[in-house]
C-alpha cells in the first residue's frame, strides 16, 4: 500500500497535515496553518521537494534524539519528523519519505 497524506483541522479552526506510509505511520508533520488551502500548498510543497536530499535538514535535539525537517527552495520548514534514537533510524525515515512524498492521495481526518 501507497503512502498518502492526511489533512485535519485542529479544535482552533486551523489546519494541518501529516504524510504517512503504506502502514499507517506518521513520517512527517507539518506546522498549523491558518486556512486550508495554506496547509493544500504544503502538501504540494512536500511533493516537489521530498526527492531531493538537500532539502533535509539533518538535527539534533537538546535531548540526543536525532531528527530531520524537510525544507522547500527559500529555506521554509514544509515539516518535522518525529524524534529518532540513532542516526540511522532518522535515515531510514528520510528515504521513507523520499519514497512516499509524491503521492497524490489526500485524505479527510475528520
């Protein structure tokens, strides 16, 4: 099964969006945007730019937990990772969301 994209909106009327893999895991989550369409143009973001390595931003918490944000071409955070223990862990989610980023699939978490 193919990665997808889930779009949800927040008990404050904003909106977010999350992609997910074939299973069902969250690999990437974006900020709250204020309308719809805002957190539409993420996703589109997220799909232009998840092939491209360069575009990953490879941190480390305060914690030692690794992490990556995906970034777009002007530097803008498009989304954030969850919190990995190894290195490696964190590149394993990176060439996940390199391999399901381009999907089309958008749905409704309502």
């Amino acid at each position: 099964m193919a990665g997808w994209y889930e779009l949800s909106k927040s008990s404050d009327g904003q909106f977010r969006f999350v992609l997910k893999d074939g299973t069902g895991d969250t690999l990437l989550t974006s900020e709250l945007y204020k309308a719809r369409s805002s957190a539409e143009q993420g996703v589109a973001s997220v799909q232009a730019n998840s092939l491209l390595d360069e575009r990953y931003e490879r941190k480390t918490a305060s914690n030692g937990k690794a992490f990556f944000n995906l970034k777009a071409a002007n530097h803008q955070v498009i989304g954030t990772s969850q919190m990995y223990a190894t290195e490696a862990a964190r590149e394993a989610d990176i060439a996940r969301v390199k391999a399901e980023g381009a999907s089309k699939t958008v749905k409704e978490k309502t």
